[in-house]
C-alpha cells in the first residue's frame, strides 16, 4: 500500500487564534498512521493567517476523510480544506 501527501488549508476562526497552539492541537488530533510532514503560513486577509500543513496519510479507503474530520474537530478551527494531493 502507497501513501498520499495532502496539502491541507486550515482556517482559523478568528485572527486571535495563538496559530502555536493550533498547530499543537492539530498535530495532537492526527489519526493513527498518518503524520504532519511540515507546516506552512499564509497570510488569507484582514490579519487572518491559514495554516497549511502537508499529512502523509496511507493510500486506502477514504484517503484525508479521517484528517479533515480530526482537524474540523478541534477547537479554534473555522474551516479544513484540500488544497493537493500526490502519491508518493
């Protein structure tokens, strides 16, 4: 079984959400066998700031389902998005 790395947008609910913290939760909420493989920032608007962070997650039923679910779950997160996808 391969694997897929996914780029991922996560949008914090507000600008005053502390995007340490959130990158701590997030990687704290990863489901078993996948993992965070770096973290990026982008600035969105307004002082807003999206975490995107690349999860390499096994090549099977349901791919990021179980990520994208974990990281809406978790608090201070307003949106979870796909941004790619790629086999590895």
């Amino acid at each position: 079984m391969g694997k897929v790395a996914a780029k991922m947008k996560v949008m914090p609910q507000s600008p005053e959400v502390d995007l340490d913290a959130l990158q701590d939760r997030l990687e704290g909420a990863l489901p078993e066998g996948t993992k965070i493989n770096g973290f990026e920032r982008e600035d969105v608007a307004f002082g807003l700031v999206a975490l995107t962070p690349t999860v390499i997650v096994p090549d099977d039923s349901g791919g990021t389902d179980a990520v994208e679910e974990a990281f809406a779950n978790v608090d201070g997160v307003e949106s979870v998005s796909i941004e790619s996808t790629g086999r590895l």
